[in-house]
C-alpha cells in the first residue's frame, strides 16, 4: 500500500469480457502512434526528489511521488487506455527547464509550481495546494538551479490548489507593495472567490469532492489512477496570503524583478476569477487552466455555479489574437508546456473550438425541444476535435458539460408537468421496486442487463433497490459490481474515481474525509458577514419554533458591531446601525468567534469574552444550529 491516499479496498471486480473488449475497441480508434506529448511532456527534465516522500510536520506523508511508479507500459483491462496514457503523462515529476529562465515542478501536487529567473530571485507562478509540496518544489529548483530569494508570487486563478501553499515559499511579513517587498499578485475578485469558494457549501462540497477526485481510493490498477489534470491532491497544510497587487484589466502591465508581465483578464472561464500571463522577454505564455490537456469542467462534479462555455471559448479567441503571433512557448497549471507557434496556436484554437462546439450545439438542441439527458446522450465532438488528445474527456467531459449548458440557460426544470413534484429519491425507488414485482425481480432483470454488458440500465435498476432498502446486502453488491466495470471503461478520471468511490461506499460504508475542506488561514480571511452567512444556513427550524431572539455581536479589534436576529425561523446577521440594541451584546475577538463556528471551541471561560443583557437569549440561540455533516451517504439516502 503506498503512503499517499492509502484508502480502503473498494474489493473490485475483474474486468468483464465485455470491459476488456470495450477497452480494445476504443485503443483501436484513438492515435496512439501520435507521441508528441511524451516529447513535450519529458522535454528539459533536469532531476526530482531522491525521497520520494514529502512529509508534513507531524510525520504523516503530504505526498508520495512514488505512488503512481505502477503507470508504466501498456494500459491494464481495468484502465481505460485513454485514460491510462493521460496518467503516463501527469505520472512525470520533477524539475523541468521550459524555456530561458522558466521553470516548472511538475508532479508534486495536483497543479504545477513555475518558476520565473527574475534579476534577482524567484518569481512564483501558483504556489500549489499546500505548504509542504511547494517547499519541497523550492527546495528542488534551488538545489538544482542556484538558491535564489521568492520575490514575488503570482496566483492565476482562485482555486485553491493554486494558492494553498504559499507560505512554504514565503513569509507572510515580508508581503507589500513598496521597495523590496515581496509581491504577491492576483486577479480581481480573487481574495472574495479563494475564500469563499468552500464555504457556504463547504461541507457539501467536501463530500462531494471525495468522490471526484477519489480521495479514499488507493491508487493501484483497480483503483485511483489520475484525476486528469494530475494524480491526485496533497495531504497537507493548506495556507492563504492575500494579494497586494490587483489585475483587473486586459493588457495591465507589471514589471517585476526585471521580467515585464502582460495579463489577460479572463473572468467566469474555468475560475470566477483567473487570469493569463503573458512574457514578452521570453516570448512565452501562460495560460493559467484556461488550457488545460483536457476538456475542463464547465461544471464541475463536487458542486460549484455553473461556468460559462461561451465565455471561455471567446476568451481563448483573445488569447491566440493577443499572443499567438508572438509566442513560442505556453505553459500552464497543470499538465505539461507546448512549444512552437503553430503548435500552439492550433493548439488554442481547437481547444476553443471544441468548447464553442459545446455551448453552440447545447443550445441548438435545447431549442429543439431536447432535455438536460437527451441532449447528454446525443452530443459528441467532431472527429476532427475529439482525435485531438488535448480535447479528450479526461476530466470534464461532453455528457456532463452539455447538462451544465442546458442548466445553465435553463435551470433544472426540462418542463414536463410530471417533473414539478418528484418524490425523494427513497420514496420513489420504494414504489419502483414495489411496481416491477419486488427487489428479487429487479435484481434478476439487472442481471440480465450485467450480462448483457448493459451496466448502465444495470445500475439503474440496482440503485432503485438499493435506495428504498440500504440494507440490501445483495443488491449493495450487485449493484458495486456494475459500479466497477463503468469505473473501469471511463475515460474521465472523475467518472472513474466517482465509480469506484462509490462501489467502495457499497461495500464498506461511508468513508471519512481525507482531505480538509477549509484551513484556519483561508477562514481568517473571510468577511465577517459571511460568518453570518454561516450562522443563516446553520439555523434549524424545528428548533426554533415560534421561538425570537435577538444578539449584538462586536468584535472590538476590528471595530466591527453585528446585529443578529432569529424571527419567522429565519435568522439576519447585518452591520448594526449606531444605536441598536438587543436581548444580548456578546463582546469577543473574531479569532474565538472563528473558532467556535469551526471547531466547536467553548466561548464559556474564554479571555476577552463579556456578555451583557439576558445571556439566556444567546445560550438559546446556539442552541439552535446544527453542525453540517461531512460524512453523509450518497449512494444510499439518509432516512
């Protein structure tokens, strides 16, 4: 078992006749004689870690570059051969020479770490997801390069696998904006979306993000393999450092250590706030994940607002107008750079074209009557864009992007009456199952449609009987049978981790999160009206009853005073206007207010805690919340 992602067995089944088949039919159909990616995906490779585990300061391991040694040679039956070839490629780690005074770490973490030769240190490009990956990506390039000072960071994007890990390549008090400060640069809006990307749907998100990127999923043939963009997410300290210098316009311009930046504003593509990075020194172009080796998400499955794919097509229009004459080489967060101008200028618009594809014939569709489903089940790209490895569906895919379009202009509702008031999923299946004889009789059909290499309909049925009755020990099993071979046949690595994650759930119950899904430093830097937020969506109406409240809530250090008050079971937390009063004043530092909210850390006994009025209008108020659930099942209902 590797150190990294040691997750439970999931007690896989073999690949069936019909997987093994399946597999051969589309390794026959794709251009694996065309090896260019291998050529740039090893180019300027200079050395990587001799140990290859990263660890954190407790000891446990952040990273494990030896993880994934097993990705080597022909695709196993229980690997998607186009699949396998995208985790060859993101299996590559190490220090790599892009071009003149560019670098990248690449494989010690879910995203890339570049590094840009300033006049007189290190200009950082995404810092990664953690403290521990990119200290020891720092640690690598200094060794192999010359020990240079980080002068400044750059974040292209709001995601946090592209900002997670700065303080390992710089201290926070040696931040601003002055001479011989360190920099640290990001798009507008990037300090609001870093922050509150996980939070209001925080713990929905989480659990939902253990299955797409199969966080409890041991890597291995029959397990977790890629998650299409890079292996998998580091296991470490996650940190934040807001940015002092603020992009917020196409064709800004910096000059930092000497390098002249030029940035492309790219707001609503694959980030509500992202960014391109133009070198003119280096003829060199960053392209953020706005170009990845991939079809990217325009939803994606952990949950998030819906991106816009026109958008994002007419962005990469801007890129190639503004930068594709006079750029020999692109690089981006994640995966590996391209090199010479055609090569990336056709590169950039195919990508282009297959997400104007999307979007185009999405919506020519939806005006044609078609639903979410049937449009998902009628819509694939062209050859001339899908034999391109780059547009192929490793992460995001056609099916799931077309539904996110169609949501998009549509919302969830396809406009037949009989979709206004569905049953919850348990009632319904309870009544499916009921109707088709019993769950015998439906288990008996879904074998017929296993054997018949219907999986599919299979899972269909078998998800029915599994949700009106979890305790159906039989069809819990049948039905993480059905799960394997999907996992196994898909080409999206998220298709396949949701698979098998859930055939693993099936199997051995709910598995506890793995990865944190926010960070002291991200939640010291959320506005204190969101905390309020927080409170809102906490509040529990059957708790409240008929029950009124009312509580001041100031935070002295911050000069900050919040009213909050609890009527109709709705609870409003606003800035309070000079003179308000309420049932309770509770006078605390944020910090411990955090804390409470976070990790259920007593007020009572605290220092610089005072409550004044009717402290049994608070004491009742807390009573009123409920913790949000990070291990709730999915593939049962709960009851």
């Amino acid at each position: 078992m590797t150190a990294l992602l040691a997750g439970v067995a999931h007690g896989a089944e073999a690949p069936t006749k019909a997987t093994v088949a399946a597999q051969a039919k589309l390794k026959a159909q794709l251009p694996f004689a065309d090896d260019q990616d291998f050529d740039f995906a090893r180019r300027g490779f200079v050395a990587t870690r001799a140990d290859p585990l990263i660890r954190r300061a407790d000891g446990g391991v952040a990273w494990d570059l030896s993880a994934y040694d097993f990705i080597k040679g022909e695709a196993p039956a229980s690997v998607n051969p186009s699949l396998w070839r995208q985790a060859r490629l993101l299996s590559l780690h190490g220090l790599f020479k892009v071009s003149d005074r560019i670098w990248q770490v690449r494989g010690f973490d879910l995203a890339n770490i570049t590094f840009i030769q300033g006049d007189t240190g290190w200009i950082v490009i995404d810092p990664l997801t953690t403290t521990e990956t990119a200290r020891a990506a720092l640690e690598l390039i200094d060794a192999k390069v010359g020990r240079r000072k980080v002068v400044a960071v750059i974040y292209t994007h709001s995601h946090v696998d592209h900002f997670g890990g700065v303080r390992g390549v710089i201290d926070e008090k040696d931040v601003g904006t002055g001479p011989g400060d360190v920099r640290v640069i990001g798009p507008q809006g990037f300090l609001e979306e870093a922050v509150s990307e996980n939070v209001i749907a925080g713990a929905a998100m989480s659990r939902r993000a253990n299955f797409q990127f199969g966080h409890n999923l041991a890597p291995g043939p029959d397990g977790q393999i890629s998650s299409g963009i890079g292996q998998a997410v580091a296991k470490g300290t996650v940190s934040f450092i807001a940015p002092r210098d603020i992009v917020s316009r196409t064709g800004q311009t910096m000059t930092v250590d000497g390098v002249e930046l030029e940035f492309q504003y790219t707001p609503g593509t694959e980030a509500p706030a992202e960014m391109n990075i133009y070198l003119p020194q280096f003829r060199a172009l960053c392209m953020a994940e706005n170009a990845n080796a991939t079809m990217h998400n325009v939803l994606t499955p952990r949950g998030a607002l819906v991106r816009d794919a026109k958008v994002w097509a007419d962005d990469l229009s801007s890129s190639v107008e503004l930068y594709g004459a006079r750029t020999d080489v692109m690089f981006t967060s994640h995966g590996w750079p391209r090199f010479g101008r055609e090569v990336i200028g056709d590169y950039l618009l195919s990508h282009r074209d297959a997400y104007k594809y999307l979007h185009d014939q999405t919506v020519r569709l939806m005006n044609q009557g078609y639903v979410g489903a049937e449009i998902a089940n009628r819509i694939k790209l062209p050859p001339v864009l899908a034999d391109q490895w780059f547009n192929r569906g490793y992460y995001g895919t056609m099916s799931f992007n077309s539904r996110a379009v169609y949501q998009r202009y549509m919302g969830w509702y396809d406009a037949n009456p009989a979709s206004l008031a569905v049953l919850p999923p348990a009632e319904q299946a309870r009544r499916y199952v009921a109707a088709m004889g019993g769950a015998g009789k439906v288990r008996a059909l879904a074998a017929t449609a296993y054997d018949a290499a219907d999986y599919g309909w299979a899972a269909t049925l078998l998800n029915n009987v599994v949700q009106a009755d979890p305790a159906d020990r039989a069809a819990a099993e049948q039905l993480a049978r059905t799960y394997d071979q999907l996992g196994y046949q898909a080409e999206s690595s998220l298709w396949r981790n949701i698979y098998l994650t859930g055939a693993g759930e099936l199997r051995g119950g709910v598995s506890p999160p793995s990865v944190a899904s926010t960070s002291p430093d991200i939640v010291m830097n959320l506005p204190t009206a969101m905390l309020f937020d927080l409170l809102a969506i906490r509040l529990n109406p059957d708790k409240v009853g008929e029950g009124r409240t009312s509580v001041l809530f100031v935070f002295p250090e911050r000069q900050e005073r919040y009213l909050v008050t609890v009527r109709n079971q709705v609870l409003v937390g606003r800035p309070a206007l000079e003179g308000a009063t309420a049932e309770a004043t509770l006078t605390l530092p944020r910090a411990l207010f955090l804390q409470a909210l976070f990790s259920g850390k007593p007020l009572a006994g605290q220092p610089g805690v005072k409550v004044e009025g009717n402290g049994a209008a608070l004491v009742k108020m807390l009573g009123w919340f409920d913790a949000p659930k990070a291990d709730f099942p999915i593939v049962t209902r709960p009851e």
